[in-house]
RNA sequence: UCCUGAGUAGCUCAAUGGCAGAGCAUUCGGCUGUUAACCGAAGGGUUGUAGGUUCGAGUCCUACCUCAGGAGCCA
C-alpha cells in the first residue's frame, strides 16, 4: 500500500509539483495540475492565475513565447477550467504571493462551463446553495486548512499524554441527557434508536478500561437552533479520564486548548492571514485561564445590570458578557445541579451545586468545551434517573460501571467546529465544517 | 416554536404610487505587467406566490412560501 505522507515518496512519483512547495523550485521548469482561479490579460500578455489546492500561482503567458496554439488555448479558459501547465519558476515582487511561471506548455483538460460564483460579492443562501463549488473560494479554502490544523493538533494533544482512541457509538438506543433532541431511526425491529447526541456515557466505560481515553466523531442534536453558533451535525472530541477531579479537568481543558491554538498560530498562520484574523487574540489563549464559579458569574451579571435570574442557566447573552471581561477563555464552575445533566456529581461543599464546568471563549463565541466530574455512586445515580424520569433499563449497562469499581471519573467534550470559527475569527459556524448540515439545510 | 428583517437580470443591489436600471458575470472588440485589471459594444426581466386597494402597484394592504439574523436549548 502506498503512503502518501511517509517521507513524500508517493508525492516525488508524482509528474506535478505542488504550489504550496514552489519556493523550492526556483529556476526549474515544473508541471503544475489545477483550475484556473482567475485570468486577466492585457493584448500580448495573458496572466491566468491557476489553483491547485495547496495553493494560487500566477503565470504568465506572453504570445511570442509560446505556440499558437497554447495561445489560442488561453483565449477559451474560462473562470474553474482544469489546466496543466509547464512552465519555468521565478520570483517576482509583482506576482501575490511572490513566485510566478512562465508559461512554455498549456494542456486544457476541461472547459468549465460559466462558473457561478464570480469574485464579487454574493448572500448567504446562494454561496450555501453553491457549497459544494464555495470551498473552492480563497477565504473557505483557508478555513478548511484551519480545521484540519485543530483536528490533527486536538489528535496530537491526546495521542501524545497518554489518551487512547476509543470511539463511540452513533447509534445509540437511549438519551444521554433527554429525549427532546434526538433524532430517531427507524430500521432496527427491536427497539428503537436514536443518533448519538454525546459519547459521553460510553467514554466512562472505556475511561475505565483504558484509564485515559477519547471519542472524536459526528454528534447530531435536533435542537430547533437557528443561531450563528448551531449545527445539527457537528463534531465533537470527548475526554475522559478515570480518577480525575474537576480540577484535573480544568487542568486538562486549560492545557489542551493552549496547545490546539499554539499549533494553529504555528502551522497555518499564512491561513489566519487570509483570513484576516487578530493573531494578538490567539496568541493571548495562555496559561492560566480564569476561573470563576457560578455565584461569581451570576454575580457579575447582576451587577453589570444584566436581566438575570439566579438558579437559571447562562443564555448566550450572558456568556458573552462573562466573557468579555477576560481576554482569554474563562471557566465557569460549580453551576446548579438542576439545569444539568443527571450525571453530573453534586459538590459535596454544597449538593445544590453540580461539580460541572463550561469553557467560554473570548469574543462572543460562547462555550467551546463544557464538562466535568461524573457521579460515582450508584444509588445516587439511580435516584437521579428516576428523578429525570429517565427509562432505568436503558441505563443498566451504564449502572455497572458503578457496580465494579467505581471510581472518581471526570471528561469533557468540544465542539469542534467551535474551534474552528473562534481559531478563524469567522462569523457563522456553518463555514467551520466542508458541508453544514443546519435546521433547514440538508444540500448540498 | 416565537420575534425581527429581506425576496427585482445568473450574482450583488437601485428605482417619491407614474417608461424596469447599474455594476459584476456571459458574448464580441481593444490593450506587452495585470492585482476583485481596465476601456468600448451587445444579449439578458412572469419584480417569491395568490388575492386586494388604485386611473395606474416593484412600491400600499392581507395571506402564504422561501431565506437570513436573534431567542430558548446546547458544544
């Protein structure tokens, strides 16, 4: 089997080189495989600027160089035409981003048909509409880049501190948290099941087979959410770690975080770039983070004139003016145990209180990581699901974590595609993810 | 589900109740260094749908449809 990545063998077979390496071919004449992203041309002089996927390069087609019919090959592009071209590799200050060809050869392998999105301005409902060709533009080409540096670094983080991948299932037969948001599936004869809404319950069970343990996949919530920071299908990464404390997972939180944004500002910051994103706000995603309990909050609230009501959960309102008093992400803890999930263990300082905390990130992006220590008793746990009127029976096998050996357990789980648009300084989560999938939207 | 806003050319948008317009895209022509290139010309319309008011409706009224933003809920 071949390997593309292992010391780029397969990408030296290669006949092409790719834009993202051009630095290094300077003065070799090179064969570069791609669509053209757009073409100017001024009488003789034709300057069509091809893309390849890792990257833009402008050539240069000057009449007298090349043969006639390369020339009359030029006048046909049209904006999406898939071109190879050969050409001589040269640094040029005139040239965005600081390399350009001269074109000797250009072979057309497709004419693109009038190409939709053109490099004006357009709305939302038609660039969505037009996903599939969208991520081919500039600024969403750069923010799936982005999401594949959080991706590898959130793998990176875990890999390398001891955590072992154990993913969970979509299919589930029960809520984790409640029934109101889950999407049924009609195809077992049994029983009922529903898509997974949180691995949450399963990595309690691997945490206790693998000590550390993760879950990175697709997580679906039927939610009627309409908001900028809502998907229906999105992606989630969920730790958890037997014997630890809500302090350990803060710690952890804190940590790991600080590392997905280091990595990001380290790898893709000609992404970040493009994008236009304030670097000096990820640079300041430091250790330590702030950390603040719920009375602390809701006491900020209420004296910062905010309509509050204590007991009640942080609506996004709320999260942002939390969070606007820090310039990094803040933690919020010990919330009341009755707006969370039934799991949550009580604080044993004051049982009201639920040892659970939520990670809000700076800027109005609200909660990227919420969490905390799992209950461990089994009594309490089974007055808990009979408070919630939850079915007991979906939940043995959850029971018997509690049975055989219980121990202090604490996980939390990010959204991925939180990330992304926090890391990207972008507006609406739907660009965060290749095809978003929202409340009225399953197309492209 | 609720609140708010928007639907006019392929796209982004103009048009006091009085002739349906512009830029980009497309097609044709011009230009030997373009940077969302520029210059000239051409084609392109059931103004979301259905009613209503009016001498006359893109514009005002009613209902519906679609989309967007927000709330609740959540990561």
């Amino acid at each position: 089997m071949r390997n593309a990545s292992r010391d780029g063998q397969f990408r030296d077979r290669m006949t092409q080189t790719y834009i993202e390496d051009i630095a290094r071919h300077v003065g070799e004449t090179i064969v570069i495989k791609g669509w053209l992203y757009n073409i100017r041309s001024s009488g003789k002089l034709i300057f069509p600027q091809i893309r390849d996927g890792s990257g833009i390069l402008q050539c240069v087609v000057f009449k007298k160089a090349v043969p006639e019919e390369v020339w009359d090959a030029c006048q046909t592009l049209t904006q999406e035409s898939s071109v190879i071209v050969t050409g001589a590799v040269r640094a040029d200050d005139r040239a965005p981003g600081g390399f350009e060809m001269d074109v000797t050869n250009l072979e057309v392998v497709s004419i693109a048909e009038p190409y939709p999105i053109t490099p004006k301005e357009h709305g939302p409902e038609f660039l969505l509409d037009h996903r599939h060709l969208w991520i081919r533009s500039k600024l969403q080409h750069a923010i799936l880049r982005v999401r594949h540096e959080v991706i590898r670094a959130v793998r990176d983080y875990f890999d390398s501190n001891g955590f072992i991948l154990a993913d969970t299932p979509i299919f589930t037969p029960a809520a984790c948290e409640g029934t109101t948001s889950l999407f049924e599936v009609n195809y077992f004869d049994d029983e009922k099941a529903y898509l997974t809404q949180s691995g949450q319950l399963y990595n309690e069970a691997t945490a206790a087979a693998l000590g550390r343990a993760y879950a990175f996949g697709p997580t679906f919530r039927a939610e009627k959410s309409k908001t900028r920071r809502h998907l229906t299908e999105f992606w989630m990464v969920e730790p958890e770690v037997a014997y630890a404390t809500l302090d350990d997972i803060m710690d952890l939180a804190e940590d790991f975080l600080c590392f997905v944004a280091a990595r990001v500002l380290a790898n893709r910051r000609p992404e970040l770039e493009t994008l236009g994103r304030d670097l000096s706000k990820l640079e300041a995603i430091q250790k330590p983070f702030p950390r603040i309990s719920y009375d602390e909050a809701a006491r900020m609230l209420v004296d910062g004139g905010q309509a509050f009501e204590y007991g009640g959960d942080f609506g996004a309102p709320d999260e942002t003016f939390i969070s606007s008093k820090f310039d990094r992400p803040v933690m919020v803890h010990r919330y009341p145990a009755a707006v969370k999930a039934f799991y949550m263990k009580p604080d044993p300082m004051d049982p009201t209180k639920a040892l659970g905390v939520d990670v809000l990130a700076p800027e109005g992006y609200g909660e990227v990581i919420g969490g905390g220590e799992r209950a461990s008793d089994l009594q309490f746990l089974r007055d808990q699901i009979a408070r919630h009127e939850l079915p007991e029976e979906a939940f043995d096998w959850y029971l018997d974590l509690r049975k055989y050996g219980s121990v202090p357990h604490a996980g939390f789980g990010m959204g991925i595609e939180r990330c992304v648009a926090w890391m990207c300084g972008i507006e609406h989560i739907r660009e965060a993810i290749p095809f978003p999938r929202t409340i009225y939207r399953t197309k492209p």
